[in-house]
C-alpha cells in the first residue's frame, strides 16, 4: 500500500492509515520545507539488523548494561529497504539527530506515531529543544539539533514527522531493550540530616546506570531547581521505569555525545525519586539539562508528557520533597528569591528558588518545557518544599495556618515540638508556651526582677519569658504566687495578652459579641481585636471566651497583630519581625 499524508488535525497528524513500504521516496520529500513522513517498518529489517553490528559515519554502536542499543540511520537509508520483507527488531525508543540546527531559543515539533501489541499509537509530539543540553565542550561531542528521547514502548514500527525547519539528512536513532526491563533494584541512596527530611532515592544501581564518561564536575554552590517533563508516554508501567532512564542515558550519551544523562534527578508518576547523572547526589553536580544554567542548579525531570496531560499528585508530592530536600542540604530557603545570571545566554535575573526549564529556556524563552500543565503547579510546590523546609510537615499549604506559621518559623517564635519537630496546631497552647511566643515575638527582651512566681522553676523554658511578662504589666498571674504555665490559654486570656502588648490602644467600636459581658476583665480587648480585624469570633458570630486557644489560632492572632500598625498604640514597642 502506498504511504499517504494526510491533514494535521489541532494534536498533529490526523488520519493516516498503517503505513505500508513508502515506494519512491527521496531525502526532498522527506525533509522538505513542510513536515515530512519517514516510516521505518517491517521493510527496514535488514538494514536495522546491519546497523546493529555496524559502525555507521564512524560512531561504534556499543550495547550497554541493560543490552540497550542504539541503531544510527541516515535517512537516505530508508530508500534501500524499500520493497523488502521482514520484521523490525522490537524497539523502545524513538529520536531524531540532524547537522546544522537550529537558533538555542527555538523549539519544534515533530510528530511520532508507533506500532506496538495493540495496534497503532496515537500520534506523540517529538520535541527539538536545543536549549535542553550541556554548556561547553561536553555539548560540542552531539549533534546541535537533537529532538528529546521519546520513550514509546514495546514497538515494531515507527512513523515520523519531521518539522520542517530541518533542512539536510538526519539520523534516526530506534533504541532496543533486549531483554525487555521489567523491574528494578531497590538500591537507595542514605539519607542525609536536613530540616527539610530526604525522600527515598533509588540509586543510580537501581537502572544500571553506565558511568560517566570522564570526571563529573560539582559547582560551589547550588542556587535553584530546575523542572522539567521528558515529553515520554504517560501511560508506562512502573517496572518500565528503570528501563526508561537507562535508555534516555545511552541517547543522551550515545546519541547526543554526552558525559551522562542530563539531568541530575528523574522522577515517575508512581512518586519515586531516582538519581541520575553521576557525581552524588549530595553535591552540586553540574548537568546536561539547561544550557547556559546547568551550574549552581539542579534538573528535575518528570517523566511524562505534561503539555498534553496533568501529572499525577505522586509525581508533584515527590518533586515536593526531592527539591526541599535539595535545596535546603546546600542551604537554600525556598521562599528567597535569588539572582543568577548566563553569560552563555545572556540572560540574568531574579529567579524563585524552584522553576521551570521554560523560565530560563534562552534569551527569547524557547521552551514549553516542564508543559502547559506541570508549569502552574510550581507556585504550589515552592510554598509547600518551603514549609517542609520549615521543618512543618504538619501544617499543608491549603492550611488556613500555613502563612502565620511560616512566619513565626521564620521569626524565631517558634521551632516546632517533639521530634521530628512538629507544629501541632490543633493543640492547646499552654500559658508557658504563650509567653515564650510572645516574647520572642517582641525580641526576647531581658528582665532581671523577679517575676514572684511560686510554680515557675528557675531555668525553665518560659522561665525569661514569664518574668518579662511579669516585668512589663503584660500578666499578673491567674492568684498569689501562680502564673499556671500548664494551664490553656483561654481565647479571653489571648486577646488581654495581646492588647497589652500593643500598648493597650483604647477608643474601640463595639464587638458585637453576645457572650462578652459589660464590664469583663478582656472587654475592651475584645473590641481591640475585633476592631483590627485580629479575630472574628466563631462561626456562630459568638467570640467564645473561655474556650482554650489552639497553637494554629495563637499563630494566626499573633500574625495579624504583627501586620497591622494601626492596631499598636503610640509609642508601643513593636516587635523586629513586625510586618508594617
């Protein structure tokens, strides 16, 4: 049957039927100015067969640890194998090389179709991005116009398009797996002591990984995380994984003349973390995965095609926790912006902490890249690798607390309780811890009179705090000779605390409140806080005093009156970490 092209419908080619052996074909209607069709099907067994054991423009085909192969081809190949028989070698990935190339901040896309067990693949976009690559010399040993490695699995047919901007030959690089990889080693890599806990990683024995080629080079400092997509089929199993990542390296190595696999990390859709490109993952080793911004940044690659689908929240949960755990092992707060600059690019400037290849792609963008649908998901995975950073696993980003509690973290208020530290915020927060918050709020001001306290031990942890309290008309105890620290501080205890603190500003509207009396001790408190919109009561419309205070309710009144100047008195003191 003779090969026919058809439309492209709004996902790429639309329409075309099996291909049969393409008949007169030559390189121009291959790679003419529009996108062209290479089929290499059943016809192109023997000239696969003799590119598996031959040396092909010089490049010796080397089978690696998983037995996976590379078979180089010239386009113009193609021609001799038409009209012949045979089966093609059952194959697992699909790439595109070709000479010349393309500016570093331009993208194109091919299309890929492949025959596998069930029939005819949908058509799978093929990504040139040559912006996603080594910088110097290590770069120079590939080809400057590489599509991506397209995993497709098990096939024995694969139908091309190629985008147009390609002018010349090209190679295409059909990578097999014999025997099929159907599982992997549960090699981890050791865990390191960070605030920010270390997720498992499976190490580079895991895939069997080849070694570097070379000397791994490690930057002085780690600056940002990099994310990426590989733009593979979304659908794999989870014991193909290890297979992928030893094959996406013999392309990068072998196909692309790389030192290794370019990016530093590899995550999957099932939420394991994988180490990739060689040099330890406790360094800051230099990649191969975003020219001109490999040094002092980490890449992390999502397997999956995440333009054309979500990812999975395994996938973003482990991308999560692999990034906070990176950055915060070389001392980098995820919620600090940072300047870095490219003189490969010339592109320099104020990046978050955690971005995506498209942020940096080159001078003029040039990439979709981690896709249209991984991208918006990186505000979400910064704030939560910043909490994890916090060392608060238990306060998610969705947290009506999340703010307050990064804050009082970052103030010094508070570091968390037991261990591993946690923030606890459905507790009760006692008076002791009440007066320590309040008084690392306020600077931990000294106080050296004695605070008269019977049941305060000299040297406790609230012991300083209590007698500034003391000291400063803050409390007067709950008798004689008894301040209470176990005792829970009651929502009326909270607001009188804190309206001293602000300097007990008077001239208040009315609460509102049916359950505050006339004349109470926390009266006027109330109408303080409710006026500088400290609380708001319950959700009856009630302030509900003698109920106890949570840590995350203690957080978010302390917050509040650390980002409202309006609500201190003239000539209060206010707190260094003051928001105003």
């Amino acid at each position: 049957m003779a090969f026919q092209h058809d439309a492209m419908g709004p996902g790429g080619p639309v329409g075309s039927p099996v291909p049969g052996v393409p008949r007169g074909i030559t390189r121009r209607a291959l790679l003419g100015a529009a996108a062209s069709s290479v089929v290499a099907s059943s016809a192109l067994a023997r000239a696969l067969q003799r590119a598996g054991s031959e040396s092909l423009d010089g490049v010796s085909l080397v089978v690696a640890q998983h037995e996976l192969r590379t078979d180089r081809l010239r386009l113009r190949d193609l021609r001799r194998a038409q009209g012949v028989d045979g089966a093609v070698t059952p194959f697992v990935l699909v790439g595109v090389t070709a000479p010349g190339g393309l500016a570093v901040d331009e993208e194109h896309t091919g299309w890929v179709r492949t025959r596998g067990a069930d029939g005819w693949s949908e058509w799978m976009p093929l990504v040139f991005a040559p912006s996603e690559r080594p910088d110097g010399d290590e770069a120079a040993g590939g080809a400057p116009l590489t599509s991506q490695p397209l995993w497709v699995g098990w096939s024995d047919a694969v139908e091309i398009e190629v985008p147009g901007a390609i002018d010349g030959t090209a190679d295409v690089h059909l990578l097999r797996e014999t025997p099929r990889v159907l599982g992997w080693h549960g090699n981890e890599v050791p865990a390191s002591s960070t605030r920010a806990p270390q997720p498992l990683i499976q190490s580079r024995e895991s895939w069997s990984a080849r070694d570097f080629k070379g000397t791994p080079q490690i930057a002085s400092e780690l600056k940002m995380a990099i994310v990426h997509h590989t733009v593979n089929r979304n659908g794999y199993a989870a014991g193909e994984v290890a297979g992928m990542i030893a094959a996406i390296q013999r392309y990068h190595m072998d196909s692309n003349g790389w030192s290794d696999i370019g990016y530093n990390f590899v995550v999957d859709r099932f939420g394991r973390a994988w180490d990739a490109r060689q040099g330890g993952t406790h360094n800051a080793v230099i990649g191969g995965h975003a020219y001109g911004h490999n040094t002092a940044t980490t890449g992390i690659a999502v397997l999956g095609d995440h333009q054309a689908a979500w990812p999975s929240g395994s996938a973003v949960e482990a991308v999560t926790a692999l990034a906070a755990w990176k950055l915060d092992l070389h001392g980098c707060d995820v919620a600090a912006p940072v300047w870095y600059s490219s003189p490969a690019t010339g592109k320099s400037g104020t990046y978050q902490r955690i971005i995506g290849h498209r942020d940096v792609g080159a001078a003029g963008g040039g990439t979709s890249c981690p896709g249209q649908y991984l991208y918006p998901q990186l505000g979400a995975i910064r704030a939560e690798a910043h909490m994890r950073q916090l060392g608060l696993e238990d306060i998610p980003l969705s947290s009506i607390y999340a703010e307050a509690v990064a804050w009082m973290v970052r103030a010094d208020i508070t570091t968390g309780t037991g261990s591993p530290p946690r923030f606890r915020p459905l507790d009760v927060v006692s008076r002791g811890q009440m007066a320590l918050f309040l008084w690392r709020l306020m600077g931990q001001p000294l106080e050296v009179v004695p605070h008269g306290f019977l049941d305060v031990p000299p040297g406790s942890f609230y012991d300083d705090a209590v007698r500034w309290l003391a000291g400063a008309g803050i409390t007067g105890g709950t008798g004689p000779g008894r301040f209470g620290p176990a005792d829970d501080v009651t929502r009326a205890q909270m607001v009188s605390f804190l309206h001293r603190l602000a300097g007990e500003p008077g001239d208040n509207p009315a609460h509102g409140f049916g359950d505050v009396p006339a004349g109470a001790y926390y009266e006027e408190a109330v109408r303080w806080a409710k006026a500088h919109g400290i609380t708001g009561g319950n959700t009856e419309g009630l302030f509900d005093p003698r109920r106890g205070v949570s840590r995350g309710q203690t957080a978010l009144f302390m917050h509040r009156l650390a980002s409202r100047k309006a609500a201190w008195a003239t000539g209060a003191d206010t707190p260094p970490s003051a928001r105003f």
